[in-house]
C-alpha cells in the first residue's frame, strides 16, 4: 500500500517482511556511523522490537527509488513530553517528528535525501496539516543538516548531549519547518 509517489520516489507502508531488509540496513557498519551507531547494529530481533511494537501514532515506510527499496521514513504527532522538551507550548499547533534514513549507501550523494525531505514535507504540510515538522539530527552529521537545510528545515535551539551514539551522548539540533511557509 502507497502512501504518496512521485517521478522517482515511492513510500510504502512498512510490511511485516520488511524486517529482514530493515535488518540488513541496520547490520551495515557504513549506515550505522550515522542512524543508531556502528556499536548498535539490529539483528532480526531487535528491528522487530524497534520498527514493530510499541508503534502507536507513529506511520513507517519502506523509501523505493525508481522501483529499489533504498530506505526507511517515520513520520508521528509530536507526543505532550517532546513538545514540552522542545518549548512548544501551543497545544493547538500541529507539530509533526519525523525520522529516515538511506539504507543503500549506493545511494547517498545523489540528491535522494533532499527530494524525499521536501516530498515528505510537503505531504506533512499539505495533507496531514502540519504547522511545523521537526526533526533533532546530530549536531556532527553536517552532511544531513545541510540537506535540512536545503529543504527549508531551520536550526531552533542546540540539544546538548540529547542521543546516545556510539558509546556517548551527543548534542543534537532541534531544526524546524513551518508549513504556514508553504501554503
């Protein structure tokens, strides 16, 4: 099942036997040195716990390029405790997270990441409503935040040492996207 498609791009729903390519991805020590950390690769076992309990609230699929599955988005309403964390108080705003990675790296580099984000932007803004998307990416991984940045994402307030990686914590960027700059 689909959830939006363009030219190259296609987002599927996450399905059941997607755990093994999921596993795949998350075993890859090149993936791992930028989504959850090359110590903390998921066997079977763990991406079913991680990408299939517990999931309320929280969309998840499959990223095809041009027919390959390359990778994997999530995308939820921001919960009470993230929004206070994050200084946004107005309850009646609607604050999306969301979280992906490219899982091939025969794909990073190609300019993938920024035609996802602004696809993915655009749905949340256009058809789920957002007013605002956030994201909280590592203030080291330069490479993705410029491509936030590319796609209209703005820094909003450092997270010092706010995500475990790697054996430490590590400061993160609460980065921001206004729908209203869309519509």
């Amino acid at each position: 099942m689909t959830l939006f498609q363009s030219e190259n791009l296609k987002l599927r729903y996450l399905a059941e036997d997607d755990d093994v390519r999921l596993s795949r991805w998350l075993s890859d020590p090149e993936v791992l040195q930028y989504y959850e950390g090359r110590d903390r690769p998921l066997d079977l076992e763990l991406v079913r716990k991680h990408f299939y309990e517990d999931r309320d609230g929280v969309t998840a699929c499959i990223i095809q390029y041009q027919g390959q599955d390359i990778g994997y988005i999530q995308f939820y309403p921001l919960e009470e405790d993230e929004r206070s964390e994050y200084g946004y108080g107005d309850d009646h705003e609607i604050i999306y997270g969301m979280d992906q990675f490219i899982g091939d790296p025969a794909y990073w580099n190609k300019g993938i990441g920024t035609e996802l984000i602004t696809a993915m932007a655009a749905y949340l803004t256009d058809k789920m409503k957002a007013d605002t998307i956030v994201m909280d990416p590592q203030a080291w991984n330069e490479r993705a935040i410029h491509v936030y940045e590319k796609c209209g994402f703005v820094k909003k307030k450092l997270l010092p040492l706010h995500e475990w990686h790697e054996g430490e914590y590590r400061d993160c960027w609460l980065i921001e996207y206004k729908g209203a700059d869309r519509r």
